[in-house]
C-alpha cells in the first residue's frame, strides 16, 4: 500500500460497491468499521449466503493490506509490529479452525451487535428529517418523533442521534452513519443472545456432571 489512510476508507467502499451489484435473496454482504484497536481501524466483510454467514475481518498494517477470518489474527499482527516493522513479502493463507465451546460466545456477540446496529440505523432516516427539515435538536428527538410516530425511536446500545456536521446527514454516536457504518466490538455480558449462550455451556456442564457420578 503506497497511501494507507487512504486504503482503510477506500476498501470497505469498494465492497460496498461491489456487494451493491451483486445483491440478491440468497446472497448478500455488508461493511463497518470496528472501534480503533492501537490507532487502527479494523473493517469487517459479512457476507451471508443462504442460512451460512462468513466474516473477514481486515486492516492496514505498516504498507500491507492484512485479511483474516478471525479479529484476533489481526490484533496479534498489530501488536507484532507495534514495535518493528515487518518487511516481509505478503502471502494469502486460508485455514480453517474447528471451534471450541468457549469460542462461541465472540461469535454470537459480534452478530448480536451487528443486529443492534442495523435496528439503530432504522432509526436515522427520521432523525435526519427531524433534524434537518423539522428543526429539531438531538436533544428533543425522542420527544417529536413520540409525538409525530407515536414512539421514542433509540439506540439499543445507548448511543445518542446528531447530525454529522461535515455532511448534515444523521450519525449515531456508536454506529456511524449507514454510509460509514461502526459498532463495538462486543456486545454486554448481559446480552440476551449471550445470556443464552452461557446457560447453555452451563446446563452441558451439569449434565457432564451428572453422567460422571
């Protein structure tokens, strides 16, 4: 990579562009950025294919463009260099990990969360218009959209609603725009979905427990 600031706000616009032409029922595919992890940004490609969905997860590290199925290879790169520069040529390897019990809950979390995101972003379209149209300020929107909808439109996650003022387009404070989409990298231990999950490992535990004796 030759300008690498300019390669973390190019390429997940290039997928967007791409997954925009080959949309369809069975297949589709989404971009965001997670929170900065030492300074990078951390993007992430979904794409979901009938009922089986794929992350990669992808950052600039040094001048290399670095794609991975799993965010911790990508932080571990980051750490790596953190120090010294790796100057190494690139390759493209593709493994595929048999996951353990313990690994779910990541998993589930970021899927979580990438709901959570696209119920808030469902939400921008009448903030703008309030906003920008009705000349109403953030902090009076729950309160104007009760009284035009008949409901206080929010942010799952508590993230509050603006206008970004570079380009007077709505933002959540946590999820970005639906142009420059972000979210956290997890989702709170009381999660339903993970609260879910948790008991599950629990109950597998006591029935281990029990088959034992």
């Amino acid at each position: 990579m030759t300008d690498a600031k300019q390669a973390e706000l190019m390429i997940p616009r290039i997928f967007q562009g791409v997954m925009a032409e080959n949309r369809s029922p069975e297949f589709s595919g989404e971009s965001y950025v997670l929170e900065q992890y030492r300074g990078k940004n951390i993007s992430v490609f979904s794409f979901s294919l009938f009922i089986v969905k794929i992350r990669l997860y992808s950052a600039v590290i040094n001048d290399q463009l670095v794609v991975a199925s799993r965010r911790d290879i990508v932080t571990d790169l980051i750490d790596a260099t953190s120090t010294s520069r790796n100057t190494a040529s690139g390759n493209l390897e593709f493994s595929v990990y048999r996951s353990a019990f313990r690994e779910i809950e990541p998993t589930v979390s970021i899927g979580y969360q990438e709901d959570i995101r696209h119920a808030c972003h469902k939400n921008l379209a009448l903030a703008e218009f309030l906003f920008d149209t009705g000349g109403i300020v953030p902090a009076d929107f729950e309160k104007a959209a009760f009284a035009l909808r008949g409901y206080e439109p929010f942010c799952p996650s508590g993230g509050h609603y603006s206008l970004d003022p570079e380009n007077n387009r709505s933002q959540c404070s946590l999820h970005g725009t639906i142009y420059r989409p972000i979210q956290p990298v997890a989702s709170s231990s009381d999660a339903p979905t993970v609260r879910l999950m948790n008991s599950l490992k629990r109950s597998m535990q006591g029935f281990h427990s029990l088959l034992k004796d």
